[in-house]
C-alpha cells in the first residue's frame, strides 16, 4: 500500500487512481491469452496522427528542431492559432495572450498555480473529467464537485455557480464539449457564467480540448463572448496528436507574464519537434482529413447511441460532441464496477465504470467511447446483448 | 505587473523569472540590429541531438507511434536505463522502479507532489538551479537554501544538513554535477548525506541531469551507494535531447505506484516519439558520438578556465563537470548584474549574473557557460579583456 509508505504527502491518498486503468491492464492480459476484446473505454483516437503533421514533424527532426523553444512556445504556432480562431470563429484573439503547452495538461498545471491560493475553491461538474479535481489539489486548492444531470445537459449553469458560490470560489472550470457526456454548453448560459464569475471578481475557465468534434452543430468558442475568461485546448483530440503532448492556453493579458514565469520554471518548454509538426495542422490538407474523422466519429455514435438505448441503456442527452456516451445503467445493474468487471470477463467488451467521473452516482453510469470502428462497435453490441439475456 | 493583478496566488511573486531571459532578450536585439554577440550564458549543449538519435525518431514517427504511452513510459525503454545503469555505473536498478518524465522537470514536480506537505522543507545548495525552490513553492512547501562555498566544493555535506535539519524538514535536494558550479559530491559525502537523512525518515534526492558531463574523473550514480534514495535524470544534457523534453526519475519500489497515479493525472506520459528515439540513446555508435562530444566540452573548459582566471575571475575549485564556470568576479565588479548588462551592451558578450542561482552573494558572481566553440570562447574572452582594460 504505497499511500501509506513513510513520508507520501497528504494530498496523495485523495488522489484516486484511474479504475478503468485496472480494467485496461485485465483487458491486455486476457489479449495475450488469446481473447478477443472490443475497446469501448479508450479516451484516446484510434485514428493515427494526420499525414501531413506526421510529416512536418518529420522535416522538423532533419532539420534539426530538436533545441528549447521559449517557454510560451514558438511564435509561428502561436499565431497560427490566432489565424484559426479568426477562420473557424470569427475570434480575434492576440499571439501574445496564446501559450503553448505541454498538452492541456500543462495548461491546467499553469492555471492553478497561478490562480488558486490553499484553500481557495475551483467549482466543477460531477461527473466530469477525473484530473480537474487533482490539478486543484495539487496547489492545495479545494475542487467542489457540483452534482448535474440531464436537466441541464450535464452541465454547470448560473443558477449552479449561485448556489455554490462562496467566499473562498476562486473560479469556475467548465468543459464543451465535456467528457464524459459529451454535452456542449449554450452560448447564453457561458455568456450568463462569464458574466456571474465576473461580478464575483473569480475567474471562468473552459476546457475546449473536445473543440472541432461536434455532430449536427458547430461549437462556440467562449473567447467569442469574452476577453476575460481562461480557454484551455490540444492538439490531442481533433487534431490527433495525443502522444506529442502539445496543448494551449489562451488567458487574458494581464496573466501572461505570470504565466509564463511558472511555464519557464516548471516545463521550459512545450515538445519543440511537436510544436513544429503542429504547424501544419491548420492547412486545408490536415483540415480536410479532419473533417472526415469528424464524420466518421458521427456515424459511429449515431450507430451505438439508439443501440444501446435499445439494450436498456438511459441515454437522456443526445451528446452532441466529444466520442463518448455517458449512459445511465441502473436499469440494468446497480454497481457499474462489478458490471463493468463482468462485462470484460465473460463477453470481452471493456467499457469505463462511472466511478472515474466523480462520485454523483458513479454506480448507476457506465462510459462508452466511440474510438473504434462501426464494425466493433457492432460486435460489442452484439456481445453485450448476449451477455444481459444471460 | 502582472503579479499585482487581481487574482494572482500568492505563491507567484516568490517565483523569480530568469534574469538572463530579459539579458537573452537583450542579445537578440543587438544580433537583429546586426552586433556580433558571443553567447557564454545558454545553459543548453550547442550540438544537435546526435544523428542515431533523431533517425530513431523519425522512424517513430513513420510507423505510427504517436499515441499515449503508460504514464511511467515504455517499458522497453525503462529496461533500456536500467541496462545502463548496469554497464555504466555496475548498479542494479529494476526497471519497475524507473520512470519516464517529460524532461527533469517532470521528474522534479512528481517527487515534490509525492512527497512534500504544505510548510514541509527541502533543504538544497544555494547558488543552485534556480527552479528547484520554486518546485517546493508550487505544493505549498519551504525551500530552505544553504550557502555554500568554495570550502566545500561548493556542495552540501552531512554537517549542513545536520545544521539546518529541522522538524520541518522532509528532504536534501543535491545536485552533482552541479549547476551552476559544475562541481561532484564526493562519494563519502554523497553516502554521509543519504545515511543522515535516513536516520532523519527524510529522503535524499540527487539530481544527475549533468551526469556524462564530467572531465578527468568518472562521476557515480547515488543508486550505488543506497537504494533509498530518489535519482533524477535527463537525456536533456549529456544524451543532446532538450528539446525533445524527456527525463526519468528512480524511486524506491514503495512509491512508485503514488508517483504513477500523480503522473498519469498531470502529464498522462512522456511525449511517445522521445521516447522511441530515446531507445537510441544507449547504443555503440551514439555513445561513441558523445564520448567525442564529452572530449570537446573538456577542451573548452581546459581553455576557458585559466584564461578567465588571467583577467581576473577567481575559480577556486576546478569544475569537474557540466558545462559552466561559476567565477567570483569581486575583484572587478561589486555589481554582477550591471556587469553583465554594461559586458553584453559595450562588449557584445553574454554571460549569466549570480542573481539567477540564489541570494548567497549573487552580485560577486557571474555564470560562464562553455555551449560554444573554443573559437567563440577566444573571441569573447579577447572581447572581454579589451572590456577590462577600458
């Protein structure tokens, strides 16, 4: 029990492992012993980078780009970023205010450290992404989890930032698309949490790491509504760069110069080989591969969605973003662990338990990730309608 | 002032930027407006990654390895380190206890979440590197800087740390190499510190990111002497990788399965194509490349160092390693900074004031860093004679 080895900081024992980790491990196991599994908790693309980013990279380590770049990142990079806001949204958002990271990890390590005092409150959605609460705890902030549902798309709204609000809310840390629900937030409703974080001298901040794959709607950027929020992205997700580990920061302009003193401390720089490659994700040729991932990601959920609706799975939120299906299972079971746990055992299908996304009802949800094709969708399927009529 | 803006946490106006930043600034400037300057402040290696190295990347790429590694990274390159471990140093480190970081700074960041509670203190060298008391800082812990000097190597020892030890006290950070003195720890002192500390339920952690770097005498890992201790390293300096931003961290087996969990909530892994190409790192014709590479750094310091000793600069004790000088420069100026703004501007020589490592007499002490060729070192120490004279 390594928590409880000498000398491991308090901190530690609040941090929950990943389950679903244990459950990939069990998964790789049973592959080796010759089991067929169909991957449906995987947050990860199963698409390979694009081409031309491939291949941009690879120019940049001939031609010797293997040195420090400045700690905000490569000037070019930076301002290819702010030409995409300007095309994709219409945002004019400064080079200056953009600060490359070492994926959005990064950026969330750098809006901690320099926003949260100990004991100062970050306010989330439960269920939501697992690591946002750890990234508070790290700088002894103190992460609030705010229970949602399908009321309100699974989503923090004002009225939630009213309720919860209190003299040591330092900030509000909001996702659109989100994981694991895959529910985007409406243009009023950011606009009315801007407006309300404002009024409390806090801050908003919003993951739009999931930006780019949205279904039969096109996403908003929240620097579109206000220069005063924090904007947190990656070039993992949509551009399918995971394992570069590239992200960025937009922040307002008056938090730059902080910003950028911690980055020097704590990364030195984002990945330079990465931040070259990253140049050609914004061309017409890496955007035209895109584009078809993100109707392939539509086919996909709009195969499994009524199809696990028709196994018994409460899906009341059409997701409309992101590759994942947040979906009740209490019709079915009442510990989504030991579901999830049998499911891999007996009919090789490896889903994610609710209890990675919080602790608002962790034992009646399951996550399905749509990173893998139609036709294994459709053998999971088939195999988890086996495996109920048992 | 961006650290007076509304809402900046406290911890950020301890954090102290990088003076020769605004001094690298500096230099860009007169290079743009067409001044010839001679760079003796970079504290990166001149060289490219060596030329195995990046093909073993390109090849990474090629194929297709750009998704997520484990958080504690390949475990082909895990094994790879502990290989080495083993060839160069005959000690014995398993590679479950290996960890693959996104560069040192990862490393760093993981040991000081694991294993240091808020007001707890970390005891280390001061002049040091200057982001390792902020990595304290950023988890709410105390550096506690000891000065040293020339009496001891410039390094800690058992009777500092039995002076400055308090109930507070958590762990001695060394560095050996160190920056920026390029000095070792003994391995009577290095054995002293970790029995100490031992004796103390504290931790020794030794930071031997210039280790390759060392002329005239073999450096030895800390890994020898006890497996208790936390060795953290990089394939930055010696192996020519910065940046590739890639590093790992040993840990004794009881906390490696805290380190992962931290790791996988703020970095997910290391960056996947480092971590391909770093499996190049070990081989014959790389180590041949930076045997070569060893020899050239040994000639620039054999050059450098007496002849800043004729003009001046006093280097009591002969840096064994890295690739910096660290001079007292009392005899010429009470004023490091100024000296070094005035050398830069009327001389066009760049080097790195004292004020970057730490308080104990900064501004009797300059930084020369050797990541040039003898034939820029000649120019600027001529530059620097003539600035002398003057």
């Amino acid at each position: 029990m390594p928590d409880s080895s000498p000398g491991i900081a308090n901190r530690i024992a609040a941090i929950q492992p990943f389950h679903v980790m244990a459950l990939l491990a069990r998964a790789r196991k049973l592959e080796a012993e010759g089991r067929d599994i169909v991957h449906m908790e995987i947050g990860e693309p199963d698409f390979d980078t694009p081409a031309p980013i491939v291949q941009a990279g690879i120019e940049a380590l001939q031609s010797g780009k293997h040195h420090y770049t400045p700690a905000k990142g490569l000037m070019e990079l930076r301002q290819a970023i702010s030409g995409y806001y300007q095309s994709r949204y219409g945002a004019s958002v400064d080079p200056e205010r953009i600060l490359i990271t070492p994926g959005s990890s990064g950026a969330l390590q750098l809006l901690m450290a320099v926003l949260i005092n100990p004991g100062q409150q970050v306010l989330m959605a439960d269920p939501g992404y697992p690591c946002n609460r750890n990234f508070v705890r790290l700088v002894e902030g103190e992460a609030v989890s705010i229970a949602v549902d399908a009321t309100t798309g699974y989503q923090i709204n004002v009225g939630h930032l009213q309720q919860h609000w209190s003299a040591q809310s330092k900030a509000a840390l909001v996702a659109s698309p989100a994981n694991p629900t895959g529910t985007l937030i409406p243009r009023a409703d950011m606009q009315a949490m801007a407006d309300f974080v404002s009024g409390q001298r806090g801050h908003l901040l919003v993951d739009e790491i999931y930006h780019g794959l949205t279904y039969g709607t096109k996403e908003e950027t929240a620097l579109a509504i206000s220069d005063d929020v924090f904007v947190i992205n990656s070039f993992s997700k949509f551009f399918g760069m995971t394992g570069w580990r590239l992200g960025w920061l937009v922040a307002p302009q008056a938090y730059v110069d902080a910003l950028d003193k911690v980055a020097q401390n704590i990364f030195l720089s984002a990945p330079t080989p990465a931040q070259y490659a990253a140049l050609a994700a914004f061309t017409p040729e890496t955007m035209t591969i895109l584009d078809q991932r993100r109707q392939i990601f539509q086919q996909r959920r709009d195969y499994l969605l009524p199809a696990l609706k028709k196994l018994g799975f409460e899906i009341p939120v059409t997701p409309q973003g992101a590759f994942y299906l947040y979906a009740n299972c209490s019709g079915i079971t009442e510990d989504s662990y030991a579901f999830c746990l049998q499911l891999l055992e007996d009919a090789g299908v490896a889903v994610t338990p609710g209890k990675d996304f919080g602790d608002n009802r962790p034992q009646q949800h399951v996550r399905f990730a749509y990173t893998t094709s139609v036709q294994q969708l459709e053998k999971g399927v088939e195999r988890l309608q086996q495996f109920l009529a048992n």
